[in-house]
C-alpha cells in the first residue's frame, strides 16, 4: 500500500463519526490526527479516535476463527480455516432452520457501526427469522418511537442555528458525542451566546458551566419533564398560534399536567421549584430553543412516556421544525433501508417478532435482547437454539448479567465476531476474528436518523485472518442458499447503497460526507406525518395499540432502608461501552472501574479515596474503586459500567462479574411499550472493605 495521508472517519468509537487524517508507512498507520477541514466534524476529535493504531495492531486481537475444542467457557480452542469457519456457521444454522423451524435461529447486534447492522437483518428476514436482539429499548427507540407518533419525524437538535437556549437533558454530548450532534458543535453554539440548562444528577463539565443546573434525582426524568409542561401551560408560555393551528389534544395535554405542580415535583426530583420554575420559564422564552436529550431519559419502565413528555415540550413551545430548535434530519438520497434489510420478503414478520407476544409497541425493528434471553432460558413463546453475535457483548451489556450467562450456556451453537476475546465469545462454539475500520471500505452512519453519511475507506491491509462483518454476512449468506440475494462481494454492496446519490464509492470518499437536504417547516405545506397530520399533545396512535394516550409521571418510591443509596451511571469517556479496555493509551487514563460518592456518603460509610468498595443491589454484588467527589449529592452514587479485564488472560471469561455493572441490574418490570428495564436509579447499598 501506498505512503501517505489519507482522509476517513472515526467508526463510531461514540456516536461521533469525526474526520481523521491517517499517516501511512510502509503499508501500516504511522499517525492519526484530527481533519481541521472536514465538513462536519471542523478538527472535534476525542482520544478514543486518535487511537487506531494501537487497536489495529494490538497484541490481544483475534487474528484467526477458532472453534471450541473444550467444554463451554474453557478457553480452549482449535484454530480453522475461513472456509471451516463458514461452513459450521451454515450447517449449524440449516441444520436448527430445518429441524425446528426459524424461530429457532436468533442475530444479535448491539450499537450499529455501519451498513453491517443492515446486513444482517437482512440475512434475518430472508431466513424468515424474527429475532435480531438488540439494545434499541434502552439506546434511542424510546426517543425515536415516541417522537414518531407524537410528530412523524425524529427531532434532532439544532445547534448549527440560531439556538437561544440548549436545554440539555439526560445527555453528555462532550464526552459521547450523541447522534450527529458533537460535543463541538455544542461548545460553538455557546460562544454564540446560547443559554445552558443541564438536567443531571452530576455536575458535568457542562453543567459547571450551565445557567441553570437542576441536579435530578435519578430516574425521576418523567416527573420533572411533566413539571416543566405544568409551569409552561399554566402560565401561558407556550406558543399559541402553533398549538391552536398545529396540535391535536392540547385541552387533554392541559388537564394530564395540571396535577404536576412545582411543589410535588421539586419533591419528587430533588430540585428547588424554583429552579423548576426558572428553567421552565428560559427554555419556553428564548426562542429558538433546542432540546438535547440523552440516553438517560429512557432507562426507567417509564421511558416511553419520559421522552413522550419532552417531545410535547419541543412542540409547545414551537420549536419543532424551526431553525436552532428541534428538526427533522434527511438522509442523502440512498438505497432504501427497506431494500437493504428485505422487509417486503418476511411480511408477517410484525406477528412473529417477540414484541408481539409481548405486547409491546408493533414497530420495533429489533427485539429487546433480555426477550431472546428469556425465550432462550424459558423456551417461551418457542426456543432458541443458535444465536449469531456481531458487534455486542451482552455478558456485559444486558441487564440481569446472570441470567444471560446461563442463556449463553444452554444453546445448542453460539458464534460470536468480534476483535479480542470478549466474555461472550469466551463461552462461543466459533469465534470469528474480524477486519476493522481503515482495514476495509465502509460507509458511516447509514440507515441512522442523523442526515448524512461519512467516507470510511480501507487505508491498511487486515491481518491475514481476519475479515469485515460485511464479508462475512455476505459468504455466509450465500452458503445458506440465498445467493441471488447476496452480491459478488462486499464492494458491491457499497455501490448499491451508494446507486441513487449517483456517486460510486471512490467519488463519495472524494466527498467526504454526503449531508442529506437541510428544509425547516416543511408541515407548513404537508402537514406532520402522524394520522391527524398534526402534533398529536394526546396520541392516537398509542391509544389504537391500547397504550395511554397521554403521558403519566409516577413519583419514586422512598429508598428502602437495606438500600439507603440511589445508583446511576453513564458511558466511559475513554471506551465505548465494554469494549477497548486493552488499548493503553485510553487505559492509563482509566485504569480501573470507579464508583463516585459524595463526600456525604463517604464520610457517613467511612470511605476513603481509592478504597476497594463492594456495590450492592437486591440483584447482587459487584466491587469497584471509590471515588470521593462533590460532584455528586448524597445519596446518589453513580458507577463505572462495562467493565472485564481484558488482561486476565490466565480466566476464560476475563473477569466477566467482578466490576460488571449487570450483574446488579435485573430486568423485572419494564416499560409496556418500550419495553425497558430500569437500568438507572437502582436502590443500592456501599460496603467498604
Ligand atoms: N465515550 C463514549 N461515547 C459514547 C458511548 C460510549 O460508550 N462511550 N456510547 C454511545 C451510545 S450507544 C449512546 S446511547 C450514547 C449515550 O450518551 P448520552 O446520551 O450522553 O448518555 P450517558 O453518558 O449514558 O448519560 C448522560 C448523562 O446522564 C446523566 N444521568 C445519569 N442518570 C441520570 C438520570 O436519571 N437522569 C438524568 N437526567 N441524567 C442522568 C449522567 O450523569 C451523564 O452525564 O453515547 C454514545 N457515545
Ligand atoms: N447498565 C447499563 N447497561 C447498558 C447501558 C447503560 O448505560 N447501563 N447502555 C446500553 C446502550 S445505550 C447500548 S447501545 C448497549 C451497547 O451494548 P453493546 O453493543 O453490547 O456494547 P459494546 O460493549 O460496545 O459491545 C460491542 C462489541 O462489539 C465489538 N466490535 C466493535 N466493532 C466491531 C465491528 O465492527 N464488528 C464486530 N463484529 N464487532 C465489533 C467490540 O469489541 C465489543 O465487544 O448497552 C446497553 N447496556
Ligand atoms: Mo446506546
């Protein structure tokens, strides 16, 4: 391969998706540095991008498939050819297909990272199998699913316009860097004079900074959002000509809010109601304004109806659709994400999925991953039996971490793709060792809701064994008697996606990023997409599938005196979720799971910085290092999540449940139409020593 600079995309070590520029010598990555000139990302880049190099060619990497050769989980392994590999992934899959039946079969991937996500429901659907577990009922559907009945269209924060006021809630875009919106874009609407409210239980960086800080009590996100709906009807501040001429249900709005009063909900979350008041008020008087919400708003079995009430605030306050509020994003124009995943060829797939049985929202593309689980354990609505992982770790990632290892344990054929040996492909009968970004060509964010896509071309070779999920899917596809439905090869793949913006693959890497168009108010001339073609305050969608048709925000329960502490958590800075505890360079920044408590809790347990402490929920045990801050208010604490050890190569499962912060979690009661487990706001108790 050539020398020289080339230009790609970070592959979502967030959700950024920022441009980089990559240094090559001698066929290998020499320097990453961040791409000043890049259209979207303008230079923001964060240390998990700048680290390539040392992922790429890091000594724990999987290099080549191997199949167990050992009980389950005992770290024994045979190394095999691609060609073994694919055919014990065919035949084990044909041989449940045609035993049992599709059902039987299940795909799981949790965060996509690129078209491979697409792909592999699309191997799904044409096997006429329903299960592709993901992690969508805790990661953005509650925010997306509730945004479409209420609006039509998911609405993305604008902080490239003129935004008055960022009200940030939930969410933490400089360390995570949220769907299309960078940290940096933040910090540049800022310094054009926008006003900050922070709704968090911690004092971010970006909360020291806010206006307005309203330190939440976990969980109780529904309460305070309903709050803020009270203060802004009752007191007149919404926008009336938008109401009146754009929503349906405002009066049913109206009466749903009334009990909400500042009192009740400064008691509930924690917050002075004056404060409540205040924020409520700023945020429905700078006009525009914009709402950032994160991935907090929707891990209570409240989240439906959590995210359901922000978006009512959104439109009350008239800034859906408007410049520097909330817009609806398009994508460049691009195949269908319908042809892509091959929807028309499994027709009935709405009634076979799990959803169904469960009775959960019917337009859910994946089935909450703790369904497969169960399904797996209990043989309920039927049994699983082989199950295909991509790009997840649910040893780490699902609630009830227990439970998924048994799961896991039971079936009769797990293989898992992935670059090191993670826990989950530990307990694999075939691990496949795969390619990874600059090692192959590949198109960044589609089939997301973010209205662009970004270049991510090969720069480097591989290593000999290893090989894209494109590639895989794609082979393994055509092993299974679908070959007309799969391409020659993955490139094809590429320029079919690519057909209809008219750019092969190499004039779009030319490009860079391709935006889709950028048009405001567009319901001015349609209307919204929802069934009255308005804003729909009381939803009647929801009300057809025999949910609420208006939001409820449930007050929280008193702290059980064995579990005096409330546990929260958010994602690593330096690592996406469980995975790249084995690159140094991010390491040494965090070489160990933290546990921050306030000084309060500290000195009424004993804790001193740095103490060993054993974290414990009615759920179980885990440890973790404490961490003595003001950051945080008694009696809220708030815990490292997704972590093993990469290192301990001497255990099979690396550590898997000594830090894990699923193994304290558990499934129980979930939202009814989301289908989410309470993954924050868990009562816990500290033990030192
Ligand atoms: N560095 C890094 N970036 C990532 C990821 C990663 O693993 N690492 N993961 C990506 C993914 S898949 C996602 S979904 C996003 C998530 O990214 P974000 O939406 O930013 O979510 P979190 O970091 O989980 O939490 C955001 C904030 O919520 C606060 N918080 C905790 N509990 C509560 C609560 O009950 N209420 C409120 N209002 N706030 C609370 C936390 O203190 C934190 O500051 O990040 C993406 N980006
Ligand atoms: N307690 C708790 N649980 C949570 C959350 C929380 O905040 N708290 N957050 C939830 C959220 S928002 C999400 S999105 C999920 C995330 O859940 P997961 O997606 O399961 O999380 P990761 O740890 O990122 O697992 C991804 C795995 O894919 C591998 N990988 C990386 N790139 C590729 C690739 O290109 N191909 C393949 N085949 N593998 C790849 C990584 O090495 C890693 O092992 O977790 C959820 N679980
Ligand atoms: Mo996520």
């Amino acid at each position: 391969m050539a020398q020289g600079w080339f230009r790609t995309h970070c592959a979502r070590f967030d959700h950024g998706g920022c441009g980089l520029k990559v240094f090559t010598k001698n066929g290998r990555i020499d320097k990453v540095v961040p791409d000043p000139d890049d259209p979207f990302s303008h230079g923001w880049h964060c240390r998990k991008g700048l680290s390539a190099k040392e992922r790429l060619e890091n000594p724990l990497r999987l290099t080549q498939p191997l199949r167990r050769n050992g009980p389950r989980g005992s770290g024994l392994w045979e190394p095999i050819s691609w060609n073994e590999a694919l055919d014990q992934l065919a035949q084990a899959f044909s041989k449940a297909l045609h035993a049992r039946g599709p059902e039987s079969l299940a795909f799981a991937q949790g965060a996509p990272k690129g078209p491979e996500f697409f792909l592999l429901l699309r191997l799904a659907n044409l096997l006429r199998c329903p299960n592709v577990a993901g992690s969508q009922h805790v990661c953005h559907m509650p925010r997306e699913q509730m945004a479409l009945v209420t609006c039509g269209f998911f609405p993305v924060a604008d902080l490239h316009g003129p935004s008055r006021c960022v009200l940030l809630w939930g969410s933490n875009p400089t360390a995570t860097n949220e769907e299309g919106v960078l940290g940096g874009h933040l910090h540049a609407c800022l310094k054009e004079g926008a006003r900050l409210v922070v709704v968090d239980p911690l004092k971010t960086g970006l909360a020291e900074k806010a206006d307005l800080w309203l330190q939440i009590r976990p969980g109780t996100d529904d309460l305070l959002a309903m709050g803020f709906l009270h203060v802004i009807l009752e007191e007149g501040l919404y926008d009336h000509g938008f109401v009146e001429q754009w929503t349906v249900g405002f009066d049913d709005l109206r009466q749903a809010v009334r009990p909400y009063t500042p009192d009740r909900v400064a008691a509930g979350c924690w917050v002075d109601k004056e404060k409540i008041t205040a924020a409520a008020r700023l945020y429905a008087q700078s006009r525009p304004a914009c709402l950032q919400w994160g991935n907090a708003v929707e891990h209570t079995p409240n989240s439906a109806d959590t995210c359901r009430a922000l978006v009512h605030l959104m439109a009350v306050t008239g800034n859906l659709e408007e410049p520097g509020g909330n817009v609806r994003t398009e994508m460049p124009r691009l195949m269908a994400l319908k042809d892509m995943i091959a929807l028309d060829d499994f027709p009935d797939r709405p009634k076979k999925l799990l959803n169904h049985h469960h009775g959960i929202l019917p337009r859910l593309i994946s089935v909450p991953g703790w369904m497969v689980v169960e399904s797996i354990l209990h043989q309920a609505p039927y049994p699983i039996r082989c199950l295909y992982v991509q790009g997840t770790n649910p040893m780490l990632s699902y609630s009830e971490a227990p439970s998924v290892k048994r799961a896991l344990e039971s079936l009769d054929f797990l293989a898992v793709a992935d670059q090191v040996m993670t826990p989950t492909a530990a307990l694999a009968d075939l691990v496949l060792p795969i390619a990874l970004p600059m090692e192959y060509d590949d198109i960044g964010h589609y089939g997301l809701p973010h209205g662009f896509v970004t270049a991510r071309p090969k720069i480097v070779d591989p290593p000999e064994g290893c090989r894209s999920d494109l590639w895989i899917l794609n082979e393994w596809g055509k092993r299974m008697g679908l070959a007309e439905r799969f391409w020659d090869g993955p490139q094809d793949i590429l320029e079919a996606i690519l057909a209809p913006s008219g750019f092969t693959y190499r004039e779009f890497c030319e490009k860079g990023v391709l935006f889709g168009p950028k048009r405001f108010r567009t319901y001015r001339d349609k209307g919204f997409k929802t069934p009255s073609g308005k804003v729909e305050l009381r939803s009647s969608l929801l009300e057809k599938w025999g949910f609420r048709a208006l939001p409820v925000a449930e007050d929280p329960l008193a702290l059980p005196s064995d579990f005096p502490l409330l546990l929260t958590s958010r994602k690593p800075k330096d690592f996406f979720h469980s995975a790249y505890r084995h690159l140094d360079s991010l390491r040494k920044n965090h070489p160990e799971p933290r546990v921050w408590v306030s000084r309060e809790t500290a000195t009424q347990l004993g804790i001193r910085e740095g103490q060993d402490v054993a974290v414990e929920t009615a759920h179980g045990r885990i440890r973790q290092r404490a961490h003595v801050t003001e950051a945080l208010r008694h009696p809220v604490v708030l815990a490292d999540y997704g972590w093993w050890f990469p290192e301990k190569t001497e255990d099979p499962l690396r550590g898997w449940d000594t830090a894990n912060l699923n193994m304290i979690t558990a499934v129980g009661r979930t939202d009814p139409v989301m289908a989410t487990p309470q993954v924050r706001a868990i009562p816990c108790r500290i033990v030192p020593g």
